[in-house]
C-alpha cells in the first residue's frame, strides 16, 4: 500500500461526517489487523455486539455493533439498495440476479407504514440508537437524522426535542412534490440547486422578476437530479413530510435503521478477511509487499462507517486505508454536510496517517 501525500484541504483529525449508505468497504494495511477475524463467525460477532455486552465498548465490540443493521421490505419492493445477493437470503434454484431477486419476502403496505410510524416516534424518543433512518422509495431515498444541538443553541430556544433536533433530506425531488409541501406550509429548502433570483435565468421563461425562488415551485430545470435534494429542519417540518409520505403508496417500500423496530429483521454484514500482495517499483527493482484485507458487504450506516474508522486506529497499529463504495442515489448528500463541498464528492478512500493522526480523501 503505497502512501501519497495529503491534500490538507481533505484532511480532517476525526472521521469526516457522511449522510451516504455504504454497500461495500475494504480495509487494507500492512499491519495485521488482529481480532477482527473473529467477526467472521456469526456467534462470535453477535456476542460482540451490544446485545449482549453492554459495558464493552472496546474497539472491536464497536466494529461489532456497527455490522449489525435492521430492515423492513414492502411487498413488491423495487428499491433495494445493495446490488449483491442478501447474506441472509436463501439462494435460488433458477440462480436468478442478484438485487431484487434477493429482496426478503416484503410485508402489506399496511404494516410497512404502521413501521415507519413507530420507528419516527423511536427516532425521537431515542436518538442516541437511532442517529439515521432511511426510506427507500420508487422516486427517491429519504434520510432521517437527529442531530445534537450544543448548549448555546439552546439557550437560544428554537425547535428543539430534548437535546437533539430532526433534519430530514431528499435524495431528489420534482415540481409536485415541492408544491404539494408548499402548500401544506412545510419549510425546505434546496441546498444545491441553483438559487433563482429572476425568473429571467430560467430558459422558457419570459416573464420578469418574479422574486427570488429558492425552492424552484415554478421550474422543472432540476427535477430528478442531484440539484434537487431537499432538505428539512425542524420536528414541524420533518413531521409534515411524515404526512405526506404516509398519505401516498408504500408498498415497494424498504425502510433501514441502526437499531431494532416493528415487524423489522436483524441483518448483519458479512465480513471476509484476506491477505494481499502489493508491488512497488523503486530504483528499477521491484519489491513485493504483503497487505491485510478486509471486506465488508452490507448496508453500512454513516453512523457504523463513523464508528469503524474510528475503532481501526487501535486495531491496525499503523497507517491503512478504506476504499467503498456507496448508494449511488446518497452519495452527493455528502456536500450537505462536508466543508469541503464538492470537493469531496467521487472519492472512494480514505486514508489514516499515524503520524499526523489525521484521516484524509485519496
């Protein structure tokens, strides 16, 4: 694994924050990476995880606790993120693709909302176990976060549930949607659309300044893209979404969360060690260098992949990287959340440096 300097606008000394769903990582470092081969036996990673151990909270109990998610499939789902077979799913016969023909058997629309109701109130009466829900739709992916709110926002009142506050976003939108929330007095905004300050900037549109626009109510120039995510602060607002999305059909759909809720399945993601080798050309000679490996399929949280790069320092004892890949449909979410903006969106890896103690995009 041959190191490259970092780029200090990519640099952070913790774990960057993400709203992205990863489905596969790979861990590689020269280091042995110890104990982690007992997470890829199911009983020795069960009784790992909090489940069962709630006073470890070690390194690798916390890799434990990260690998394991919660999932609720609607019959006829057609939004199921991971594109690989289900680990827990029996294999079929006619060796059928994998993605939607490993979907769970789904369950009546009537139970996926009365879910997705219970797991909402869960979210706000324990955000700590629920930081991110996601609801996977036919037109778009939904991330519900709790978010901690510091001393000071809080002197300064605000809409405020205990110490947490609700954002929800919208992987994509379309005129309908931002009208129909519009009209129902629900607040959003679009982060990374174009703002609109005269309806002259908008090709097919003669009529003069109409105002600003911000949540793009008379235009189509950014439905279904990247530009159109929403997003909504406040428990007033995230619950007028609820409404909405419980007044429409969902039965495709397929809700993920971090933690336990009704008529849900317990999923854990499979982990596979390997070792590796490297060849690096120095001088004209050519060295070989032995790598550790693991990799990890799954729908990873960005609470769990939190979790893991900051447990790996102390199971690695040296520099390693983590390439992955994410939910197409998340990934540029991201800019919502990083500093950097787009800067950091369409990397795949990133990279612990030892010496400086700093993580870093490669």
């Amino acid at each position: 694994m041959a190191s490259s300097p970092h780029n200090p606008a990519l640099s952070f000394s913790k774990p960057p924050e993400s709203l992205s769903l990863r489905t596969q990582v790979s861990i590689t470092s020269k280091s042995p990476l110890r104990g982690l081969s007992a997470l890829e036996a199911d009983g020795s990673l069960l009784s790992l995880t909090s489940l069962c151990n709630h006073g470890r909270r070690d390194p690798l109990c916390l890799m434990a606790d990260a690998l394991v998610f919660w999932e609720l499939a609607g019959k006829k789902a057609t939004t199921a993120i991971l594109n690989q077979p289900n680990p827990s799913a029996q294999s079929k016969s006619n060796g059928g693709s994998a993605g939607l023909s490993d979907v769970p058997i789904g369950v009546p629309e009537a139970q996926v909302k009365q879910a997705f109701a219970s797991l909402f109130r869960l979210q706000a009466e324990a955000p700590l176990r629920y930081p991110f829900v996601y609801l996977s739709v036919r037109d778009h992916i939904i991330v519900f976060k709790a978010i901690p709110v510091s001393a000071s926002k809080k002197k300064a009142g605000g809409d405020v549930d205990g110490s947490f506050k609700r954002v929800a976003v919208v992987s994509q939108s379309y005129l309908g949607l931002r009208k129909v929330l519009h009209n129902a007095n629900v607040e959003f905004s679009l982060p990374l659309a174009p703002q609109i300050n005269s309806w002259s900037e908008i090709p097919g549109i003669s009529v003069a300044d109409k105002g600003a626009d911000k949540c793009h109510l008379q235009s189509t120039a950014v439905d279904r893209t990247w530009r159109s995510a929403i997003l909504l602060i406040g428990a007033n607002n995230v619950e007028g979404l609820v409404n909405h999305l419980q007044s429409i059909s969902m039965e495709g759909a397929v809700l993920y969360a971090t933690g336990p809720f009704l008529n849900a399945t317990m999923r854990r993601l499979s982990v596979r060690l390997a070792d590796a080798v490297a060849y690096n050309d120095t001088d004209g000679a050519r060295q070989t260098v032995h790598l550790y490996k693991v990799d990890i399929t799954g729908v990873l949280f960005p609470s769990a992949w939190n979790a893991i790069l900051r447990a790996l320092p102390e199971i690695a004892e040296g520099e390693f990287s983590a390439s992955f890949k994410e939910v197409k449909e998340t990934a540029h979410l991201n800019m919502l959340v990083s500093k950097q903006g787009s800067a950091v969106t369409g990397k795949k890896c990133v990279t612990y440096d030892p010496q400086s103690q700093s993580f870093a995009y490669t």
